[in-house]
C-alpha cells in the first residue's frame, strides 16, 4: 500500500499591534502535544500577514477521517486562535492481482461473508459475468430480497448488490372455488368481519346480487368495497364503488319561503334585498321592483336565489343588464342577454345582441356541478343544441370580467 502527501496552502493573519509580526507557525494532527511542540513551518520572511505552503507527512495515518490543527506565533510570544481543516486519508491497494475469485448471493438474512450460498466462478477476472439458478421452493409467498457480493483474490469482499422479487405460489385451480363474499362501506372492519354476501352454490365465476342498507349513512358521498374468500382460505383484491346518498325532505320543509336578491357584490347568503313570499310552495311566482337609483351607466348584473323551510338557499341565478342615464335623470334598463325558449327539447337561442363583446364561454353543469357541455362562442344571435337527458341544469355565461349563471330546463 501507499499513503500520499497532503499538500496545505494557508494564509495566516492576525490583527496585531504595530511592530508585531508572526514569526513561527506549527502544526499538529489528531492530537495536541502543545504549544512550541507540533511540527515546525517554515517562515522565511516574518510579517503581520504570511502565505504558508508546505507538505503533512500522513504515511503514518491509518485510512479514515483526520483532523489538520494549525496555530501561528509572533515575535511578542503570543500565539493565534487555532485553524482546522479535516481530511481523508486513503490506502490504496495493489490491484495487478485482485481478480474476481469467488461469488455468493442469500435471500433475506444475511449468513455472514463465505457462508452464503456459493455462485460458481469458472475463469477468475476482474470482470466476471455470472449465471446461475435461484431456489426459491422454500420462500413463502411474497416479497424477497436477492443479495450478491463477488471476493477477489486478495480476500477482499465487494460491496453488495440488491433485487427485490416476488414469489407467487400457484395453488391448485380445482379446489379454488368462491365460498364467501363480504362489503363494507368507507371504513374496512378487518377481512371476515364486514357485512356478509350469501354465496348459494360456491364457484370459480359468481354473480351476485345483494341489498345494500343505507338507512344509517349521511347524505354525502360513499365508497362502498367488496371482496370474495375461496376455499384455500384466500381474499381477493377488492372492488370499490362510488355512491352518493340522497335525503329526501317533506314537501312541506323543501316549500321555498323566502327570495333576495343583490347587484354586481354578493353581500352574504341572507344579507341581500329580501323579497316578499306571500304563499310558501314547491313553485312561487314574484314579481318585485328592482332599485336601480344607485347604479352607474353601464353593464350590471343581478342576481336572485331562493331559501326554503330548512333555511337552505337554492342556487344563485343572474340576469345581465345595461344601464343608461339620460340627461333627464332618468335610467334606461336593457338585457344584454336572452336565452329562448326555456325549457326546451335541447335546442335553444343565445340572443347577445345587447352584449358587447366578441367571444363568449357558455358551460352547463348538471345539479351535482359537474360540467357537461363547455364551448366558446362568437355573435349576437347563436342556435345552439346540446344533447343532454331531461333534467335541470344551470348554464353560465363568461363575457370578459363578466360571469353570470341561469337555470337551462330540458324537456324531452
């Protein structure tokens, strides 16, 4: 082996008084034998500021981490605050004659170096390729890891090599027949202990049919999860399903029982202009007079939504309008958007005549709020058909800063 020199360069400099030069300089490794005693750098010029170069001998350093401590003293016999630098010492080896003799490989447990399973080497190199069969009749079903590690000639064990694998036991087909079947919604209770499915006659392909009891759930969305059990005793993997739960109220508590409306800012869900019900129902009609007295020339929206029994507010639906002032103080309202007829089969007009602007995106969303049609559009008055089932929807139109929604009924 051989051990090469460590070549430092350091600037020392200390803040001294005038006339005080640095005079000596010294250094120890590992170990501190004390002020005046490490190993002497030479200073041929003294100063206040000095550049040393020199060599550390480190043929004496076994291989690994050390620490380099280096100190300097002037010419009045003070000594500075010490510099440290870590370094690493490496031995290197003759490698003429490090082939590659030996090779091994284990599974999991590590038996220690030579004592694992022994991987043929026919023509020892430096650089071998191996090939070689793996028992695994012993491993049980599942994950395992392989490890490899090659010894060259010099006892020198490489470092090691990793695969994971997978070991599926294949079992017999004529005995694998279904003769369970479990569910259990959102939260799994553990194998065997979810609701039972009843398997009549046990087989290798079933179809089943069951009742679900949702009379406990919240209203919301809910996953429910189902797997089967054979006669070896094994689970499948699961099937899951989505499901949203529903809570129908009396007519008397979906009654709508209050009404507001707002202009351009949403104050808040019941902090608009209440609007007066005079008979509670499924269906109202209201006809009320819209203050316009503070609002300036120019595009505007309302919006209108209405709350039922229960104190849940329905959506919000908007009416795009432009307003103008004349010069006798009086307001002159228009739409600047008309959607006709509605309800329709699916085929209905776009009337932005009053809307100027060049491109509109209408979406439609389902009740749920998930969007079913979206398009960019480009007009005053557009044709438009959709193909969506009968049902209602709520359409929203985008018109530069400009966002406003309506009900779209579709009557096949």
């Amino acid at each position: 082996m051989r051990k090469l020199p460590l070549i430092i360069a350091f600037i020392f400099s200390v803040l001294l008084c005038t006339g005080q030069n640095i005079n000596k300089a010294e250094y120890f490794i590992d170990t501190d034998p004390g002020f005046g005693l490490a190993i002497q750098i030479p200073i041929t010029v003294p100063g206040n500021k000095v550049s040393l170069s020199f060599q550390v001998n480190t043929s004496g350093l076994s291989q690994g981490f050390h620490m380099m401590v280096l100190r300097a003293h002037d010419d009045q016999g003070h000594w500075s605050t010490t510099r440290q630098q870590v370094f690493y010492v490496y031995e290197t080896e003759n490698v003429t004659e490090s082939n590659i003799k030996k090779a091994e490989y284990f599974i999991d447990t590590d038996p220690g170096f030579g004592l694992a399973t022994a991987i043929p080497v026919t023509a020892p190199a430096k650089k071998v390729a191996l090939s070689f069969n793996v028992n695994t009749t012993s491993l049980s079903q599942g994950f395992h890891m392989i490890v490899l590690r090659a010894r060259d000639e010099l006892g020198r064990w490489s470092t090691t090599r990793q695969q994971a694998f997978y070991v599926y036991k294949v079992q017999s087909a004529t005995a694998a027949k279904i003769n369970k079947a479990e569910y259990f919604i959102d939260s799994d209770p553990g194998f065997g202990k979810a609701v039972p499915v009843p398997v009549t006659v046990p087989g290798k392909l079933l179809s089943l049919s069951f009742n679900v009891n949702i009379s406990t759930l919240p209203q919301g969305f809910h996953m429910i999860v189902l797997r089967a059990h054979d006669e070896l005793g094994r689970w499948s993997n699961t099937r899951q399903q989505v499901f949203y739960v529903y809570k129908a109220i009396t007519t008397a508590a979906s009654n709508v029982t209050g009404i507001e409306y707002f202009i351009d800012t949403d104050p808040g869900f019941g902090k608009g202009t209440p609007v007066a019900v005079a008979v509670p129902g499924s269906k109202v009609t209201a006809d009320f007079i819209v203050n316009l007295t503070s609002l300036t020339s120019g595009n505007h929206i309302l919006y209108f939504r209405a709350k039922n029994a229960l104190n849940r507010w329905g959506n919000t639906l908007a009416q795009g309008f432009s307003v103008l002032i004349t010069g006798l103080g009086k307001e002159e309202v228009m739409p600047w958007f008309r959607m006709y007829p509605n309800p329709n089969e699916g085929s209905f007009i776009l009337d932005f005549t009053d809307l100027q602007t060049q491109t509109i995106k209408i979406t439609i969303n389902d009740l749920s709020g998930r969007p079913v049609y979206s398009n960019e559009l480009e007009g005053e008055i557009i044709p438009l058909s959709v193909d969506l089932s009968t049902g209602i929807y709520m359409l929203t139109v985008k018109a530069g800063d400009k966002s406003f929604m309506q009900k779209l009924v579709i009557n096949r």
